[in-house]
C-alpha cells in the first residue's frame, strides 16, 4: 500500500481534475483550476521519489546484499484481449490495483537501489518470482515487503 501523503496528493488531484471537468472549457477559473492541477502532479511525484528513497537507502544500509524478483510490471498490467472493457466491480478492482502498481515505480526504485548499493560496495540479485510465496520461508511469521519484494536469503529459494 502507497503511504498516506501519497495517497491524499493522489485524491486531492482526482477532485481537482473532477472539479475542472464541470467547467466552461476556455473560462478564466477553466484555466486557473488547470493551474492547480498542473502544481498538484509535481508534488505527488516528488513524494513517491521520497519514499523510494527512503526505502532504497534503508535497504543499501541495512544489507550488503539484496534479493529482488524479477517482476515484468508490463505483463502484471496487461488486460486481456478477450475480456471487454466493462463497468463491473472487478474491472475497477483490477483497473485499481494495476495504478498501484504503476505508481510503486519498480524501475526507478530498482535503479536507486543499484546505485546505492554500489556506492556501498554491496550487491543486487534478481531472483524468479516463480514459486515464491508472499511470506519469507527463513522468517515464516515476517511478510515480504511488497515495495521491494526482498528475500533475505533462506535456504527454500533458488
């Protein structure tokens, strides 16, 4: 889950964007209220990069070497061709969860973390996500933390 400051940037900007769309197109406030959302789109990039920091500077600090799967985002996203596009709840429900995650930004975070491991003098390892389980196999009682999926390195894994 996106912390809360992201998660408040992102709802203040759906209800300006809904608020500009119930305007006169080309009106004086039109374009003021496009000028906010304009400010508004910065700063919930500037706070996701924040926590991408943090998370991948705490990780290079903490841990000489690290485990990643080799997550395709690209595939994970993809709909599928013989499923229309409706209005039902689980189509929300997946549209929902592919914005998450898209706006977790595994390639930024992945390029972070290479450089600060590197500065560091520690190491990265992608690891196949197949046959892998959400919780640690070394730390049974201990889930995986979704930004990163790390693994610490337990024996069960390959």
């Amino acid at each position: 889950d996106a912390p809360s400051h992201i998660a408040n940037k992102e709802k203040a900007l759906k209800t300006a964007q809904r608020k500009l769309s119930r305007m006169q197109k080309g009106s004086k406030r039109y374009q003021e209220q496009q000028k906010r959302i304009q400010k508004l789109h910065p700063r919930s990039a500037c706070s996701r990069k924040d926590v991408l920091h943090k998370a991948s500077t705490t990780r290079s600090k903490n841990h000489a070497s690290v485990k990643l799967e080799d997550v395709s985002v690209s595939r994970m996203t993809q709909t599928k061709e013989s499923d229309p596009p409706s209005k039902s709840k689980t189509a929300a429900r997946r549209a929902t969860f592919h914005r998450s995650l898209l706006n977790v930004g595994w390639g930024m975070c992945l390029h972070l973390l290479d450089d600060k491991l590197r500065v560091r003098g520690g190491k990265w390892i992608l690891v196949r996500p197949a046959f892998t389980s959400p919780e640690c196999p070394a730390q049974s009682a201990q889930p995986r933390v979704l930004l990163l999926r790390l693994h610490c390195g337990g024996q069960s894994e390959n």
